[in-house]
C-alpha cells in the first residue's frame, strides 16, 4: 500500500506561491515538507483556482501537515510578493515567535522563549554569515542573524524547524529558520515582478520626504525548460527619527544596609531627612547614574541582489549556480542631553520593597562663585555623535542534483559566503562628542510617568543657550566584524519500493568558520571642558523644542522638563577640536578618527557532521502512521587567536572614571574541541482524515558566542570603588549548550485552508554559559583615586573631584598627568580591584515549557478569514529582583507568552489585512543586574486590488497606533529607556506577469 498522502489538484497561477516548490539546490532538507507539491499531478477534471493570501496559507498549511515533525512556514502570496515588507515582521505571525527592532523594524527573532542567538537561521539550507556591530560599546560577539539584511521581495518563503532534525544543519535550540529564495525551473516560463512604493514615516522630526523602495524579480526558462535564468534585486530607502529617555547607567542593587559610594544616606546623615519611604535593611534597590534624552535621525539604505543559473542536461540531473548579495548601509545622527549623579545632596521618594523603585532622584549642587575650592562648576550635558556603518553579505554557491531510476539520490551542494560590518564614517562606529553648559544648581528625574521627567534649575549666567556651551570629553569608538563560512555537503537518499522503510537520507557536511571580531577606542577625558564658550562658535548647536520632538508619552509635556536640547553640528565640532586639541592624533589613518583595535579575536571552527535517518510508514490498527529515525554526529574544532591587553598604568580623569595608559598588545593562542551525538526521533499518526497526532524527541545545541570564546577584555574607563572596575575573559574550550527536546501536538485540518492545532513542549537545556565573577587585581594597575594624596585632600575639606585634584595639582605636583590633567597612579597606590567575569560552562540546567495554541480559519466564500494563535512560555530559572547584585544568578533569557490575531479579505481582486500582535514582559538580560523589556502590542494593516493585466496597488501601515515601547530594571519605575512608537505607511504599484 501506498502511504503518501494523495491531496486535491490545487494549480497555483497568479497568486501561486513559490515555497512550496522549494529550492531543488536543497531537496533533502525540504523532502517532507514539500513532497506533496512535488508530487502534484495535473488532473483537467478537478482543477481549483486559488491566488493571493488564501493560497499563501493554504501551501503555508500544507507544508505544516505534511511535514514529519514540528514546522511551520510562510510562504510568499506571488512571485515578489511577500506578506509583510519585513521578514521578521512576517516571521512574528508564527505561533511561538517574536521579534526585537531597531529603528522601529524587526531585526532578530526569539522562537520559544529562546533570544536571536538560540535560532540558527540558513538560506536555501546552507548556513549563512552573521554580521553585526552589536551595542558599539564592546567588540562584537553575537551569532544571531539581522533580518534588515535582507528585502522580502526576494523571498519565495521561510520555514521554521521547531524540533530537532538530523539533515538540519545546527545551531538552533530554539529552532532553525530556513529561508527559501526562488529557482528559475520551479516555475518553467517566462515570469517576474516589479514594483514601486514610496515610505512615509512619521517618526521625522523635519520634513515630511518620502522615501523610494524598487524591487523586481525576472525569471525565464529556455530550450524545453532545461535552462533556467532568475535575476531579482532590490533597493530601498528609509528616513525617520527616534525619541526616547535612557538611564545610561544604573548603579548597581543594593540592600538598605549597604552604606557607600552612590547609596542612600543612612540614619545620622543630615542627608537622611530628604529622603521619603527609605528601602528598608532587606530592600534591594537602584539609584540613577546618568539621565538623558537622545534624539536620532537616521537614513537606512538596504540593497539586495540574486542572480541564480539552472541546467538540466537530463530529467534526472540539475545543476545549478547562484550568486546573493546584500548591502545594509545605517547612517545616523544622535542629539542628547542629560545630566550626570554624582550623589552627594540628594533627595529622593521611593516605593515599598522587597525591590524598591525610585518616584524620583534628586540632587543639588553649590555655587562655585561662593565656594570655589569645594564647589565645582557642575554639568549640564550636552552630546551630539554622527555614524555611517554598513554590513555586506555575498553567498556564491553551486549545487548538483541527480534522481537515479532505482530511487537512489544525490545532491553535491557547496558555498563561500562572507558577511563584513564596518563603519564607513572616518569617525568610526559610534561616537559620543561631549559639549556642556556649567552651572547646573539642581537636578532631578521624575519616573512616576510614562516618559520621566527630567528637570534643572541652572545659575545666573549659566542658561540653556547656544552661548554657553563649551566642549567636554569625547569618545570615537570604532569596531568590525567579519565571518566567512565554506560549507560543503554531501547528501544521499534511497526510495524502497515497498516494505516497512520508506525512505533512508544519509550525507555529511563540512563547515569552516572564520571570524573576525575588532574594536578600539580613542577617549578624551576632558570632561571639565577644554576651549571656552567664547572660543566655541554658536553656530554649532541648533536650538529645538524638546517637548515637541519628545512628544507620544504622558510627561513629555510636563511643565518642568528640560525645555531645549541642540542639534550638533558634529563633524565641524570635531574639525575644530582635532585643529585646535589634536583630538584624533591617535587614530589608526591620519585625518580620521578610526580608532586602533585594542581587542582583536580571531576564531576558526572546522566542524564535519556526517547524519543518517530512516523515514518508515505503516499502519497502526488500521490507521496511517509516520515514523522516521536520525542520529546526527558532530565534531567541532576551534582555534582562536586574541590581541591581549597590556595597560601599563592609570589616571584618575573624573569624579567615577579612571582611564588606563596602554601600550599595544600582543597576540595570544588557544584551542577547544567538542563533539555531539544528536539523535531525533518522530512521530505521526492519522486517526481520522485531517487529524495528525505528533510526538518528536530530539538533542540540540547552540554554540557559544564570540565573544565568550575570546581572550581577556577590560571595560573601559575603570570605575571608582572595589570591583566598579570591570572585566571578562572567555574560553575556546568552552562547549554548546545542549538541549533535550520534546514536542507533542494535536492538528485538525477541517478545510483547505483551515486548522487547528495545540501542542505542548519541553526543552531541558544544560551547558548553560554564564560568567563566574571573582574579585582580583590585574596588571598590577594602582587606583589613584584611592592614593595617600587623595585621602590627604579628603582630609583636608576636598569632596568634589575638581577640588581634590587641585589640591594634588598644588601639593603633589608630579601626580598630574600632562596629557589629561587627571591625578597618576603610582606604585605606592592600592591596586585596582576588579570584578573579573569568566565564561565557563556551568552544571546548572535551565527546564522551558510551553502550549502553542492555533486556529486558522476562512469563512466559506465570503472571502474573509482569520488567524489566532497564543504561546504559553515558562522556565525554572527567573530573575529574582529582590536578591542584591552581589547575589550571583542564573536565568534564560526572552521568556515570554506571546499572541497574534489576524483578520483578512481575499476576493474579487481585493485583499486587506488587519494584524495585531503581542508579547508580554520579558527578561532582556543580566549582568550584575537585569534589565526587562516591557509588555508590548503593535497593530499593522495593509491592503491591495488586482487589475486586469497584472497590476496592483497596494498600500499599508505598520505601527500604526503608534504603540510605545520600554524597558525597566529591578523595578518597573527603574525604568532603562522610554520611546514613542511612530506609525510607517506606505503605498505603491507592482506589475506581475
């Protein structure tokens, strides 16, 4: 008996979807979930015309029940038409998936509670590059694949592997993401696509410039359909702006009973009485170190191009070749302003324990004209950064296939692939051009609304005007990050006529991957100020009303914020610091400000993972059964080579920072090795027609980051106090983590388009990484901001830092650095003590489970349907906010329920679409203390009619309640950063034939 499903003739034409033919260059990845569109054959008498987004669920729904084991798909609408501009957008409408943004567009996703770096993504089946400058204030580290990389429109569809498999490629615990990009012989023809739209987002603080976006897709078939061509590109402009409150830096959790630098005053303190609903001995809490508004324009400008050549010599061989690139280019333009704690007169309202927030944080500050000698002149900052950083991926790759009449397979399949991030602006990857106004008599920060309050009473003489500002400090950061992947595999399969085997997949693949991981910084500081206000032209800052650019959330109009903030003329700010200060001259190339690479990892993984697995069918009382049979071997080399730090002294340059004096380091090797066997099994029976009962078990992992497989880093400026200082080392002996997985699920396929499905599953993941902290000394560095002269200076009446270095300027003159003015280390000085983080591999297991929920149903031939779906996420390991930050911890990360809701019409040409999704709180991370994402729900819509010919008009809105986004730390009034939500709309033409 014949098991294979034998399904109703669909005949995909104009809205026909591409994924469901899939990629012939990775046949065996795809073969279960493609195997009933391959095997489709025309029948004249049952032929049902189905187009658009009804036939985009229905081949997405197919792929989902024909599958042996957990997948879910999307596939595209048309040929160039994907559901939502944005993969990750798309991706976020699968059960059990959510997304971050940057800039207001999906970047990574999270599948399972599992974060971006837990989710291998692949294209066509082959594992690509991952490039990124990740926060611009370490070297980069990350493995999770940037979605803004690439443009839908060259997407023919995206599968994501919830259960472990063993022809999959690994990586993913949370799931492996297989984009499919369309070939030529898949659909034999002359056919393609172009379209045009223009964007309009509303985040802009100026203009109301609408941005273009072209994208087409050509794909023709020559001499009988044996030779095919597929070229397609695409280019997309965007322009917007972004507001938002950030509390650059919290101190860390401390207990009511701690009493030092940075904490509450405590009882006996004249300081004590300003102090409202104190946290108790037990309490743990948080006190604000910086506070800021920082307003963005940037410009992002994204370029995809495909070009894919097929021959068929023969009905049983195909050879193919094909050629990816993409190009991301972000440039940007950050205006901030905010003020810095330096805790001494403060007041402050707090909230009950255990984990107490602050309603607000205050502190006031001397007149310098009365007090010179203790009162410093006190900052309002004022900082302005410029950037241009761009990613370029390439993917050349060919590809053999051959059918043998005896049901024997092979598929040769091999690509070179690299992935480049760097800035393309001379003042490298990110920057912070620090100017200020001095005189700042009070400040404080209200977070009981949803976007606090900054506020600040400034001296005579020291108004918010473009005629006070002088220069400060400044950083130019500067990082790269390149990953190159040759992949080759070999991959066989054996059809049995008959008898319980089915089917028997075999193959083996070699990987080597090589990455490159770099950043340097080159800081000034000289945040006291350095030229005078006189000195620094006017022209260089440009008023605004910040109320107006800040507006989208309850505060931003409140009467006491801070009422103006400038935008920077950055590049002729440190035009006029370089001639005048020399405030580049150590930069890597003469007339920039690169910096030079003080850390510099360089990684090889050399990986060979041969696989086989059996795929049986039979019958089970009378009911159709799947089972199928892998085990998957994996062994893993790693070389790894690190630039070394070697700081040879410090200097003490302001009231919490210390700078180090380094000279260049030297390189470093080490090696790892590490191998997994990973066996997966898979379920399936069909009780009833529609009905699929599943179970799967399965071992996976994900390997470390980067960065934790890389040498020492300290974290630059060191801190003052015992272990402010940090930093961390990693190891390349270093293993994945590994998980034991188990899914069960129950699916009812009731109409052609129509399901619904509950599954259960359950992951117990070990080889957690996690960072053991010790306190130690390293490189003998003193702290001079603990020295003899120092504690003299105290002594003698000195409190702020500008007074203490006076004092040690006057009385210890050889303690003072030319260059900074700071106060020198020297050998007699206590030795910095820093928190050293070392990754290691910890015995701790972390168990998640979860219920995925689905429904997807269209209304008969009304032409309406809907999508609704709910994940339930759990895990053993939360965050606990009431232990203090020298309690260590351990907890996974992104955890999170989530949901979707869709509603759409599809007849007579017109399709419109309303979709709404949500993801509750979640934990972001954690290093001394966590930080959490807030609960967020976004409504996006869209809509197009088809005419005669081909032609559509379309237009959509995404965001388009303009919902907020924000984050908090240990309390929800702690809040990290607070910004409005903008609405993007946009509205084109497309031509398909």
């Amino acid at each position: 008996m014949n098991w294979k499903r034998k399904p109703s003739l669909v005949r995909f034409m104009a809205g026909a979807s591409v994924v469901a033919l899939g990629a012939t260059a990775q046949v065996a990845m795809a073969q279960d979930s493609d195997e009933t569109a391959q095997e489709a054959v025309a029948d004249e008498g049952d032929v049902i015309v189905v187009s658009g987004i009804r036939a985009s669920l229905q081949d997405a729904m197919n792929i989902k029940r024909d599958a042996v084991g957990v997948v879910d798909a999307i596939s595209a609408e048309d040929i160039g038409k994907f559901p939502d501009t944005n993969l990750a957008e798309s991706l976020q409408r699968i059960t059990g998936v959510s997304i971050d943004r940057q800039s207001g567009e999906g970047s990574t996703v999270t599948v399972r509670g599992f974060g971006p770096d837990f989710n291998l993504v692949v294209v066509n089946g082959r594992q690509m590059p991952t490039s990124t400058l990740g926060d611009g204030f370490s070297a980069p580290s990350s493995r999770s694949f940037d979605f803004g990389n690439l443009a839908a429109e060259g997407v023919a569809g995206v599968e994501v592997y919830k259960s472990g498999r063993a022809s999959l490629p690994t990586g993913g615990i949370g799931s492996v993401i297989n984009i499919k990009l369309p070939r030529p012989l898949d659909r034999p023809g002359f056919q393609g696509s172009i379209g045009v739209k223009g964007v309009y987002d509303t985040s802009r603080f100026d203009g109301t410039d609408i941005t273009p976006e072209i994208s087409g897709i050509v794909s023709k078939t020559f001499a009988d359909d044996t030779v095919g061509i597929l070229i397609a590109g695409s280019y997309q402009q965007r322009k917007g702006s972004q507001a938002q409150f950030v509390t650059g830096n919290w101190r860390p959790g401390y207990t009511g009973a701690e009493n030092n630098w940075g904490t509450l005053a405590q009882p006996g303190d004249p300081r004590y009485a300003n102090i409202e609903n104190r946290p108790g001995d037990t309490d743990v809490y948080q006190v604000p170190q910086s506070v800021a508004y920082d307003f963005f324009d940037f410009e992002r400008e994204r370029i995809n191009g495909q070009a894919v050549l097929q021959y068929k010599p023969a009905d049983n061989l195909t050879i193919t070749a094909d050629y990816l690139f993409s190009q991301n280019t972000f440039d940007s333009r950050q205006s901030s302003i905010g003020v810095w704690f330096n805790h001494g007169d403060t007041s402050s309202a707090w909230t009950d324990g255990p984990a107490a927030g602050a309603l607000f944080y205050a502190e006031n500050f001397c007149d310098p004209a009365a007090d010179p000698i203790n009162c410093g002149p006190k900052d309002l900052a004022i900082t302005g950064a410029v950037g241009a950083n761009r990613s370029i991926n390439h993917s050349i790759g060919g590809n053999i296939a051959w059918e043998g009449d005896s049901g024997l397979r092979f598929e040769l399949d091999a690509h070179r692939s690299s992935a480049e991030s760097k800035p393309t602006s001379p003042y490298g990857s990110g920057q912070a051009v620090g100017t200020a106004i001095f005189g700042v008599q009070s400040q404080s920060v209200d977070y009981t609304t949803d976007m606090p309050v900054i506020s600040v009473d400034m001296y005579p003489g020291a108004e918010i005007d473009a005629s006070n500002i002088r220069p400060a400090g400044n950083a130019f950061r500067n990082a790269y990050f390149k990953d190159e992947i040759t992949e080759v595999t070999l991959r066989g399969s054996y059809d049995f006529d008959a008898g319980f085997i089915e089917s028997l997949d075999f193959g083996a693949s070699y990987i080597e991957n090589k990455v490159r991981s770099a950043f340097g910084v080159i800081q000034n500081d000289t945040w006291g100020g350095t030229l005078s206000a006189a000195d620094t032209p006017d022209d260089l800052f440009i008023p605004r009303d910040l109320p107006s650019d800040l507006a989208g959330l309850a505060g931003s109009n409140d009467p006491s914020i801070i009422p103006t903030y400038f935008q920077i003329d950055t590049e002729n700010l440190i035009q006029l610091l370089n001639d005048r200060l020399g405030i580049c001259a150590a930069a890597q190339e003469p007339g920039t400000c690169l910096a030079q690479y003080r850390t510099d990892n360089r990684i090889t993984e050399k990986t060979l993972a041969p696989y086989v697995q059996l795929l049986n069918r039979f019958d089970v009382g009378g009911m159709e059964a799947t089972a199928r049979l892998g085990l998957r071997y994996e062994t893993t080399d790693i070389s790894s080579s690190s630039l070394a730090p070697n700081p040879t002294g410090t200097v003490w340059v302001s009231d919490n920072e210390i700078s180090l004096i380094s000279p260049p380091g030297s390189f470093t090797s080490a090696s790892g090795t590490y191998d997994n066997w990973l066996p997966a099994v898979d379920f399936s029976l069909e009780p009833m027609d529609g009905l699929i009962l599943r179970a799967s078990y399965s071992h996976t992992i994900t390997r470390p980051s980067y960065g934790n497989l890389g040498s020492l880093v300290i974290a630059e400026p060191l801190r003052v106090g015992a272990g402010g200082s940090q930093a961390n080392t990693g190891d390349p002996g270093l293993v994945p983590y590994k998980s034991k997985n188990i899914d069960v699920s129950a699916e009812w396929y009731y109409d052609d388009a129509s399901y619904v499905s509950v599954g259960f599953f359950n992951k117990n993941v070990s080889n957690f990484i996690v960072n053991q902290t010790t306190q130690t000394t390293l490189f003998d560095l003193d702290d001079p901001s603990q020295s003899a002269p120092v504690l003299e200076a105290r002594a003698a009446g000195a409190v702020s830092y500008a007074a203490i270095r006076d004092y040690v300027a006057a009385n210890y003159p050889d303690r003072i650095d030319p260059v900074t003015g700071g106060i020198l280390g020297f050998a007699a000085d206590p030795d910095v003590i820093f928190t050293l983080g070392q990754a290691i591999n910890s015995d701790q297991t972390a168990r998640l489970w979860g219920w995925e929920f689905a429904l997807q149903h269209t209304f008969w031939d009304t032409g309406f349907g809907a999508i609704l779906n709910y994940t339930i996420v759990k895990s053993d390991t939360p965050y606990d906010v009431t232990q203090p930050w020298t309690v260590p911890q351990f907890a996974v990360q992104g955890v999170s329920d989530s949901a979707n809701a869709v509603l759409f019409y599809d007849k007579n040409g017109l399709q419109a679409r309303v979709a709404y999704n949500w993801r509750d709180k979640f934990l972001g991370g954690y290093d001394f203390d966590p930080y959490f994402i807030d609960s967020y729900g976004q409504l996006d819509a869209s809509a197009s009619y088809e005419f005669p010919g081909g032609i559509t008009v379309f237009a959509e809105g995404i965001n388009i309640l303009n919902d907020d986004r924000n984050g908090y730390r240990r309390n929800e009034l702690a809040k990290f950063f607070a910004a409005p939500g903008y609405a993007r709309y946009a509205a084109g033409v497309r031509f398909t034939w």
